[in-house]
C-alpha cells in the first residue's frame, strides 16, 4: 500500500542518498514500516549531511590564538583566601541555591559492563561500591555539613533510563530523599557508516545512539529540569561526569573562587601527568577558554613548557565544571559542534540480515561538555590533586581501570 507518507519518505531518501533504506523497508510488515517511516519524518538530514561532510576535514587549530589558561592552585591559596572562598561557596549551598548533574547516558563502551555505569560495582572496603553509590555518599557527605538536601539530577540515555531508574529504585536510592533525585534522558542522533548511510538497528529503526555529554545542556531544558531547578531556586549548578570516584560535587572553594572572580563557569583541573597523557587541556583561544582534545593538540604544543618550568597547556579537564544558572539556559539554545568517533556498530543490511563487523564501520556524533566554554569570556579554574580529586573508571583493565581507582579511592579515605 503506497500512502502519500510513504511517497513522501522515500523521495527523502532518494533525495539524501539512503537508497538501501528504501530496499530494506520492502520486506517489513505494514506496522514496521509505520514506525520506521514517522521516525525518518523526524530526522533532520541536512544536519546529517553536514556531519558527514564534517568528518572528511581534518580539525586545524593552528590559524587560532592560543594561549595559557589562568589557573589558581588550591594548595597554594593560603589559610585566608581559602576561608573567604569556602565561605562565599558554603554560603550558596546552606541556603539551597546549589544543585547537581550527573552525566550518566554514556554507553560505557570500553569498561564493557553489562549496564549503566553507574551501576558497576567497585571492589572497595571487601563488599564493594556502586558507582551510584559512591556519588551519593559524597552528596550526603555535603548535606550533613551544609544542613541541606542537595537537588541531584540524572541524565540517562534512552538505552539506559529504565534500568537506571529500577536501580536506583532497588537499592532505595542508597538513602538520598527520592523526591530530591530528578531523571532526566538525553538526546540521540543516527549512526552513519564510513559513506554516510544510516544504520538500520535490530528493533527495525534507524540505530541512534546518545549525542554526547554536550547534550546535557539543551536536555536540562527540554525535559524540564532547568525549569525545576529554576522553581527551586537554584542558582549555581555543578555538572559532572558518573565515573570519577573521587569526584568531588560540592567543593565550596571551587564555588567560591567562581562568585569571587564574578564569573558564569568555573571548572576544577589537575596536573597534566605528561604530555602524551590522554586527556583534554584548558587554553585561551582567540580569547575565551577552551579545552582541546588530546587528539587535536600538536605534539609540540604538548610538550611545550612555561617559564615556571610546567607544561604550557597542562590543566587538564575533568569534568568538575560548575555553571550558572543562567550560563546553563544561555547554552541550552547554542548549537554544540559534534565531534566524530569511529566505532564497531553492528546493524542490518538491505536484507534484513545482521552484520556483526569486525573493525571499525561507522561515526558516532557527539558533542563535548567543555564546548560551551568558548561562549564565555572567562573562568575560574582551581588546580586540584590528582590524588584527591581523580580516580576515574574508563577501561576494563589497565589505566584508569577498576583496578587503579580502587587503590586511590582507598588511597584517599584512608
Ligand atoms: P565518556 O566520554 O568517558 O564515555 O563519558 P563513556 O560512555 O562513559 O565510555 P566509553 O567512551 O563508551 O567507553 C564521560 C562522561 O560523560 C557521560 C558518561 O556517562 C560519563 O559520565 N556521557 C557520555 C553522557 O552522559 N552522555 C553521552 O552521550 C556520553
């Protein structure tokens, strides 16, 4: 039965170059094809295009200015300016203006646990943490000290919602008021192979995955959560990632450094541990800061050194970033560039059959949470310690592993 629906999505996909779609939807059952064609109606293909186009060009970053970042080192503060900032920081929190994101709609790819990350276990203390768990005893921590309950919102995936949900609904959300947790899920964007086809999943649909933690910002408006923040009068929401074990969420000189430098973001970093580490750096480009990717900073500029002796760009991100309110609505409405990232994606071809590769066949989009620095003219960076302040869980073995957060988060606490 050829509907006008139907003409009208297949001259789309005439149009944008995904022929083998239109084969492949030959073989589906009317229902199917209902589903498939609705969500080819709500794709936006000239977005599509622009990405693929995107990722035949090599990112050059040499035409721009770039310079160091300002950074103040926590250790060397002094008692006094110290307790200035804890109290402008401790200020905020006490009186119920302080909210926390965690991004967790990652797909956890190279830790390759079956699950939402958070929900890993971490082999500490004998009997082990959650991941969940262990945010949630730094948030409670912060609570008993400021006598507040800290609003914390989630951000999941589409893939990982529900079962985000009934874990934390299992373990009685490890004793945090329910009412204070807010879920929110994260946006999607189709996967394209390596000639910008779109990939056909396993359910029949066109295979999306999550677009990145950059999404965070516009999905805080859409799902409503800016507006609940905004309804509890939040004023200064901080925004982290799921998988830092160390991670602190409510660091009141971080706060404090922010409102006394009078700006809009303020981020946490630690030492560079050498210039091949694998980790984003802070800078001033053409004036306002910016993190590069370890995969888009020269060589040279990452082994070049200061006259303090230190490496030039070696404030490394991670993903400790406190925002405004008003910085998080601002960047809500702003496009986020997309980043490319190869992988391994099964899928369907023409005939409904499942191909499993064997290396690499498809982009994945994604933007960055420190692309929204370069909107701002400034912020506040405060140099942490590695060791009390990063532990992450990224692969299954080797760096940043279990293994190498288990030894610093016993580390720390002991
Ligand atoms: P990573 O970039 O390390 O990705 O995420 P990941 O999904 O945890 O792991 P891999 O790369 O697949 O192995 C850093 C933080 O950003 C979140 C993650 O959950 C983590 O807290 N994130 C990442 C999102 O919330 N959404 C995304 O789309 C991507």
């Amino acid at each position: 039965m050829s509907t006008e629906k139907t003409r009208q999505v297949v001259e789309i996909l005439k149009q944008h170059n995904q022929n083998h779609i239109i084969k492949y939807m030959q073989n589906l059952t009317e229902q199917e094809k209902e589903l498939i064609e609705n969500q080819i109606l709500s794709i936006d293909f000239s977005q599509m295009s622009e990405l693929y186009e995107s990722t035949k060009k090599k990112i050059e970053i040499k035409e721009n200015k770039i310079e160091e970042i300002t950074y103040f080192d926590k250790q060397k503060l002094g008692n006094s300016k110290k307790k200035h900032l804890d109290d402008l920081g401790e200020r905020i929190i006490s009186s119920g203006k302080y909210a926390v994101v965690t991004m967790a709609g990652g797909q956890g790819t190279r830790l390759e646990h079956p699950g939402p990350k958070g929900t890993f276990k971490l082999d500490v203390y004998g009997k082990g943490k959650y991941l969940f768990e262990i945010l949630i005893d730094n948030l409670k921590e912060a609570n008993k000290k400021y006598g507040v309950i800290i609003p914390w919102y989630i951000m999941t995936s589409k893939q990982n919602h529900e079962e985000t949900e009934s874990f934390l609904e299992k373990h009685a959300y490890f004793g945090y008021d329910k009412n204070s947790v807010i879920l929110f899920k994260q946006g999607e964007l189709p996967l394209i192979d390596l000639k910008g086809k779109l990939l056909i999943g396993k359910n029949k649909l066109v295979k999306l995955a999550s677009d990145g933690n950059g999404g965070t910002f516009a999905s805080l408006r859409t799902s409503g959560a800016l507006a609940n923040m905004k309804e509890r009068g939040i004023e200064w929401v901080f925004i982290g990632g799921v998988d830092n074990v160390l991670l602190k969420m409510a660091d009141t000189t971080l706060l404090g450094l922010a409102i006394e430098q009078n700006v809009q973001i303020a981020s946490k970093s630690i030492v560079k541990a050498n210039p091949k580490e694998r980790v984003g750096v802070f800078c001033k480009m053409n004036g306002h800061p910016k993190v590069i990717e370890y995969s888009e900073l020269p060589e040279k500029m990452a082994e070049e050194v200061n006259s303090n002796g230190e490496l030039k760009y070696g404030e490394s991100h991670i993903m400790c970033n406190l925002f405004t309110i008003d910085a998080v609505e601002k960047i809500s409405k702003e496009p986020l560039i997309y980043h490319k990232a190869l992988k391994k994606n099964p899928y369907l071809d023409e005939t409904g059959k499942e191909i499993i590769p064997q290396t690499e066949n498809s982009y994945k989009f994604e933007s960055f949470i420190f692309d929204a620095f370069p909107f701002f003219d400034d912020i506040a960076i405060l140099r942490g310690k590695r060791e009390e302040d990063f532990a992450p869980v990224k692969n299954k073995e080797g760096i940043d592993s279990p293994k190498t957060a288990k030894e610093l988060y016993e580390k720390f606490w002991k």
